[in-house]
C-alpha cells in the first residue's frame, strides 16, 4: 500500500500558502493583506518558513498517513 498524507499535505499547504493566494504575510500597507494577488521577497521567505513548520507539524509531530490500494 502506498502511504499518500505526505503528498496530500504537501500539496494542499502549498496551494493554501502560495504569497498572495489567499493572503500575504507581510503585506505592503498592512501586517497581512487578504487577495491581493502581490508578492514580495519577504513574504516568499515568510511563507516558505511557515510551510516548512506546518509540514514538519503535520508529517513528523501528528504523523497524517492515508493508505490507499
């Protein structure tokens, strides 16, 4: 059986955490900005060290498996 909660949780935290989707974080006028569809070199940092945690989170820490097959 092929275990795919890594892949799934790679994949949807990527989506929800790409800068400027859904917000960004620092935002140009303000601490985050909701779709605004602008990005910045901080905000990419920001954001890939917020992926990095919440992965580590979710795959080591509470450990998501989901088997299919």
């Amino acid at each position: 059986m092929a275990d795919w909660g890594p892949v799934v949780v790679a994949t949807v935290l990527f989506v929800l955490l790409t800068p400027g989707l859904l917000c960004t974080v620092p935002g140009r006028g303000r601490v985050a900005e909701f779709g605004s569809f602008h990005t910045s070199g901080l905000a990419i940092i920001v954001h890939a060290v917020l992926y990095f945690a919440l992965l580590t989170i979710f795959l080591i820490a509470i450990g998501v498996h989901i088997y299919a097959g």
